[in-house]
C-alpha cells in the first residue's frame, strides 16, 4: 500500500505522517492538511457491496491513515461503531419519495458528528501512542450546536484527554443545548459565548495559532488538538458513509455496479460534502455533488459566481449547524482548484481574512464542475418537513429538510433522474420544535418535552437514549463568557 503524508493547504513543503496530522488538528501555518494523493480504492464495489459498515470502514481509512497497523485500525474501528450506534447498519439508507436518505444520526448524540467523533478519540489516542506524546491533550472546539455534543461524548472520561467546548449561547436549538449543558465527565469544559459560530470559530483558530500560549501549555503539560471538522481525523471516517451508501445500493440490486448516483448535502462547514467529493475521487461512481445551503446561502452564491462573499448579514435559521458564514473545509477544495498551489492557495485566503471575499479564475472553476449549488429558506424547510410527513409518514430534521428541498428544486430544474443519496444529518427529535410546528402550527407553543411524545405519536419512531438521557439531567455546565475571556476560561479549566 502506497504511504500518504499530509501537508498543509498553505505549505507544500510539509510532509506529517496521518497520526501526526491528527494530533495536531490544524497546520501551524494556519492551513488544513491535505493527503499527498487521493488513493485509489482497492477492492472492488462488487466486494465493498458484501461487506459490513466495519469492513468498510476499514478499507477506506486503511488506505488514508498508512502509518496504523491494521490492528489498531480495526480496533479503534470496532470501538467507534459498536452498541453506541442504535442499530447494527449503523447508517441505515431509507428509501422515501424519490431519494435515498442515508441515516447518519443513529449514533450517541443522533447527529451525523456521531460518524466521525465517535473514532476521532481512539484515532488520537493512538497517535499519541505511536508518536510518544506524554502531553495531556485538549480538545478546543467551537460549535454550532452538533459537533459539540459528538465530542464530548466521544472524549468524555478519555484517559490523557481533556475537551473544551464553545458555542454560542443564543445560536443552538434547545435540545442541543440540554445535550451539551448536562454533559458528564470531569476532563470536560462547555461554555456558551456572546456572539455567534463564526466568532466562537475565529476564536478558537486564534488560540491554536498563538505560539505564547502553546509554550505556555506545553509547559504545564498540556497540548491542544481539534475535534472540529478540519481534523483529517474526521474527515477520513466520513468518506465511508458515502461508499457505505453505495455498497448498499448495488447490494440490494438497485444499481448496477459502476452505475452513477448523486449526492445532496446540508452543507455548514464543508466537511460532509468533502468527504463525498473525496469517496469520487477514490473511484466511488458519483456524477453530482450537490451542495444544500440554508439562507446563510454563501455557498450557492459561490457555486454560481465563483465568488466567495462574507460580507452579510448571519442569519439563524431552524437549521443551525449550517448557519455558518465560513466553510472552513473549503479550504482544501479551493486548494486542490488551485492545482494543489499553496501559495495560490493562500492569497485566497488572505483576502478572505482581510477584506471577506475572494473569487476564482475562470480555469480555477473548472475543476468545481461536479459541485451545484442550492438552498432552500425557512419556508421551503417547513413545507417540505410537512410534505414528506402527510405523504411518506417521514419525519425529517430542518437540516435534512434543506437538502430534501434542494434535491426537488434540482430535479425539477435539471431532470436529472440519476439516483440520488441525501445526506440525512441529524434526528428529528433533536429539533422537536422546528419539525413539529413545520406539521402543524398547533404545536407552537408545547413544552420541549411535551413534543417529544408528540413526535413519537406521529411518526413512532422511537425515542432515541439521547432524549430520554437529557429529560432529567442536571445542569453541570451553566457559565457564558465573552469572546475576549475565552482563553481565560480555558487557562482556568486547565489549573494554568
Ligand atoms: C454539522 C452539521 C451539518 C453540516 O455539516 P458540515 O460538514 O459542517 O458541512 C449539517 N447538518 C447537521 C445536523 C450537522 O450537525
């Protein structure tokens, strides 16, 4: 098998192993890093199609994270996808309507963050082990609601971890701020900010750029990793999912194999979608990769013009881990566009951090050909929430919502009659509000838990651990801050 390095999308010079690149999260240079070559998947989908989640899991991150033995892959595998996960699938593909969702929310916190955050621990774990790392590891993260929860779940009580998580207070739905408030677990830290995801983000970024305060860790033993989505960590386990659906499909003689789906993706940060375009790129047949924004629609604006655009008004919509005006992720397409140029690469995102916007070349744009961009409004969110409920008996989640909406807006402007995979992100029950007042108005003013039972009695789907767990859980997370004393709070957390 061939070796992969990771270098930076600012620094081509660099060459870190995968478990190096996991541990540190993000390149110093403020870049994300990007694998030497997408390999090449080496069984073929004939084989893939008899395999299990597990089995698939593992010939693809085999062929990403080459400096694991297959040991400790296939056990850091075994351990994430386990009893955790409601079902032995572990991501079920529910066929509804014209599409396929595929049920990335069967995990601990029934959000598709389950996918990745459930290994990312016993992939960093292992990493430190193999790089002989003594520091205690701290887990700084930003959320917009969905990661949060997934990491302290997944890094809860793991011995040499700790895990601080920010969010902002006013910007995530009441069931995900539950989750997250009543989190158990002496190594972790929440807490909610004035401000929104973008500036939780930026915060969070400036912190692992600051070099006093890694020597100042670093002397009270202590090392900062992400667990956001720019870790390769994370991104490596999610292009499985999207092989995953495929082996499925051609498993139940709905394709055929080497026939082409389409993917639809409620985009935030980039990093669901990306790992699609990676699985395309690791040979999986996928024609469109159709990006689902919310109305924080820079994404779509950018699939259409080529130009990235900051510069507006952040909106907070019922579907708020897409409510996100930075895609990250983005980075690494921008990156690859631009032929794999760092330096081309980072002008781009000079302008970014300095004036908000950027635009690409026309030959740059060129090499996004297989991307589309959508989005849906609040209004095409809750239709088409309460149009899947009266015709299918689906419940979907706003996020879902969004990409089920664009997937009808593309198939009526296109035709396109390819079959086609939604992304499927998050459990209804975790946005009881926003779902239940999308099928009927009359719920509007229930209790949060009241519409728990509501929803189990319209679609009898039953109530996932994750609810029941939060009902009566104390509160053990109850501080807020300003963006400025974010570093104090986790000095503090850490004794420093
Ligand atoms: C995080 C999240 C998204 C967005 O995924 P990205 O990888 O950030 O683009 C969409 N839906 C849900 C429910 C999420 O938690």
């Amino acid at each position: 098998m061939k070796t992969i390095t990771y270098k930076s999308t600012r620094d081509d010079s660099l060459a870190l192993t995968a478990s190096q690149a996991i541990l540190q999260g993000l390149s110093r240079d403020g870049g994300l890093f990007v694998p030497s070559e997408i390999p090449a998947l080496d069984v073929s989908l004939r084989e893939l199609a008899g395999m299990d989640y597990r089995q698939i899991a593992y010939e693809v991150m085999k062929l990403f994270l080459t400096d694991f033995t297959e040991e400790e892959l296939k056990t850091c595998i075994e351990r994430a996808y386990d009893s955790k996960f409601d079902t032995p699938e572990i991501a079920p593909l529910v066929h509804k309507g014209d599409a396929w969702y595929l049920e990335l929310f069967h995990g601990p916190t029934i959000a598709f963050k389950d996918m990745a955050l459930s290994i990312l621990p016993h992939l960093m774990i292992t990493s430190a082990r193999k790089n002989g790392n003594h520091n205690e590891i701290v887990i700084l993260t930003a959320t917009s609601g969905d990661t949060g929860k997934a990491a302290l779940a997944g890094f809860a009580d793991v011995e040499g971890t700790r895990i601080v998580v920010f969010y902002p207070k006013d910007g995530v739905s009441p069931i995900q701020k539950r989750q997250m408030i009543t989190q158990r677990g002496a190594n972790t830290l929440v807490v909610g900010i004035h401000g929104n995801f973008d500036d939780a983000q930026t915060a969070v970024k400036n912190m692992f750029h600051d070099r006093e305060l890694e020597q100042e860790l670093a002397a009270a033993g202590f090392q900062f990793s992400s667990a956001n989505s720019i870790n390769i960590g994370r991104l490596v386990p999610q292009i499985a999912y999207y092989v995953w659906s495929y082996a499925v499909l051609l498993a139940q003689g709905e394709i055929r194999e080497g026939d082409p789906i389409n993917v639809v993706v409620p985009t935030g940060n980039f990093g669901n979608i990306l790992a699609a375009y990676y699985a395309k790129r690791m040979g999986l047949p996928v024609a469109k990769l159709i990006c689902a924004s919310n109305e924080n629609k820079v994404l779509f604006d950018f699939f259409r013009t080529g130009t990235y655009d900051r510069n507006r008004e952040f909106i907070l919509t019922s579907s708020p881990s897409m409510d996100i005006l930075i895609s990250s992720n983005l980075e690494r397409l921008i990156w690859t566009a631009a032929g794999e140029n760092a330096e081309q690469n980072k002008k781009f995102m000079k302008d970014l951090a300095e004036t908000g916007v950027y635009t690409l070349p026309e030959e740059m744009r060129a090499e996004l050909k297989d991307f589309c961009g959508y989005f849906a409004d609040e209004f095409d969110t809750a239709d088409i929430i309460r149009e899947l409920y009266f015709d299918e008996q689906y419940v979907i989640d706003p996020h879902t919502a969004v990409a089920a909406h664009v997937y009808q807006q593309y198939r009526e402007e296109t035709g396109d009659e390819t079959p086609t995979v939604i992304a499927s992100t998050a459990s209804p029950y975790k946005f009881t509000r926003s779902v239940m007042s999308a099928i009927d108005p009359k719920y509007m003013e229930d209790e949060d838990f009241t519409l728990v039972d509501e929803m189990y009695d319209l679609s009898r789907v039953p109530v996932p651990q994750a609810i029941e767990d939060i009902r009566s859980a104390p509160v053990l997370h109850p501080l807020t801050c300003e963006r400025e004393e974010m570093q104090q709070m986790v000095k503090r957390f850490l004794g420093m």
